[in-house]
C-alpha cells in the first residue's frame, strides 16, 4: 500500500500506463531512440527528470552526469522506471513527486529533463518555476515535445483532437501547445531549438510535430 505522501502525488492511470510501456518499444524502433541520445548528450553533475515514464531515458544518460533523480506520479510506469534504473549506465533514482511539487532543495541540480510531458501538465507556467526554483543558477533544461503545427490545416487537427478524445486516449496529451513559448515566458533562455515530425515513416498524426532544444536558466 502506497504511504499517505505517495498517494498525495500519486496520478493514476491504469489503462494509459501499460498502453505507453507496449508502445514505447515501437518508438524506439522507429528513431526515438536517437533522439532521446542527442537530447541527454553531454549533460553533466545532478539531473532531475520529470514525467520519466518507464525509465527509456535512463540508458541514454552519458557517464559524466553523477546521479539522475527522476520524478514520475504514475505508479505503475514508475515500477518500471524502478526497474530500468537498476540497470541504467548513471546512478538514478526514482521517486514520486508531481511537477508542480518536486521533492529537491533549492538550487540543487545541475540540469532538468523533459521529455515528452509538457503536453500532459495541467499547470506549465507552475512546473517551470519549480524548474527554476531547483536548478542552480545558469543550469541547463533539456526538452523533447509535442509542440503545436506550423501549417494551419493541421494546428486544426490538433484543436480539435486536444477537444475531443486525444487527451483521453493519450494520458491527458494536449497536441497544439507551444512549450518554447511557455519555456521563454518562465524565464529560459533558449539557446538551441530545432523542429521534427516523429515518427517520419507513418502518416501525420496530430502529435507528429515535435521541438528538441536546449534553455538556460536565470543567473
């Protein structure tokens, strides 16, 4: 049974949880796997990870970072995440905690992660300032996210399927956000960014258009 301040942070959700844990293999297959390298290279010191899901990134963590703590609501990914750090290539450990909340003193880590969870965060502009509130002044914030189309016809798409059933079938996934946007007005600043279409073998989907790029954060 889950401690009373686990199941504060707790964020169920049964069916979504072992959906993503199958479908994750097909998107490393598919190219996912690189780009979780090119987004975690040369990062160094302390990282914390939010919404780290089953712990895919964990293999991707290069030597020079000293210890990983990644945050994840969703018990069941986070027993996988559990068990993907026992054999992860840094130290990481796994704890549960909530964006908005995160269980890390002031200015303590080096570098923050975010991959692929913005679009499922109820409160963006409250996450980044805890970001900011943990990272050391001048750290580092890696993202990897949906972000919203750049062709009209498809930003539609995305409208719609946010006011319909995507976020019900994807964890609460809203497709036509803007995370560098968001990621600007907390505070960042952004200092490299470049668009992708993943997967790029399969038919647009409304989640295709994704942002990799790298922040600063306040000195």
């Amino acid at each position: 049974m889950a401690s009373p301040s686990t199941a504060s942070t707790d964020r169920p959700r049964p069916l979504f949880s072992r959906f993503y844990a199958r479908i994750s293999e097909r998107l490393e297959a598919e190219g996912m796997t690189d780009l979780r390298s090119e987004l975690l290279a040369d990062l160094t010191g302390e990282v914390v990870e939010i919404g780290a899901g089953n712990g895919m990134n964990f293999s991707r963590y290069p030597s020079t970072v000293t210890r990983v703590v990644a945050i994840e609501p969703e018990p069941h990914l986070r027993g996988l995440a559990t068990r993907a750090a026992g054999s992860a290539s840094v130290p990481v450990a796994v704890q549960p905690g909530t964006a908005g909340r995160l269980p890390l003193p002031d200015h303590s880590v080096d570098a923050a992660v975010l991959c692929l969870v913005m679009c499922s965060l109820d409160d963006r502009p409250g996450a980044l300032a805890e970001l900011r509130r943990v990272l050391r002044p001048g750290g580092t914030l890696r993202f990897l996210e949906h972000t919203i189309a750049d062709t009209p016809g498809l930003r539609a798409v995305q409208r719609v399927a946010d006011a319909t059933v995507w976020p019900l079938l994807a964890g609460g996934c809203h497709t036509a956000t803007d995370p560098v946007a968001a990621i600007t007005r907390a505070g960042f600043e952004i200092t490299t960014c470049r668009r992708l279409r993943f997967p790029d073998n399969r038919f647009t989907q409304p989640s295709s258009p994704h942002v990799l790029g790298t922040a600063r954060a306040p000195e």
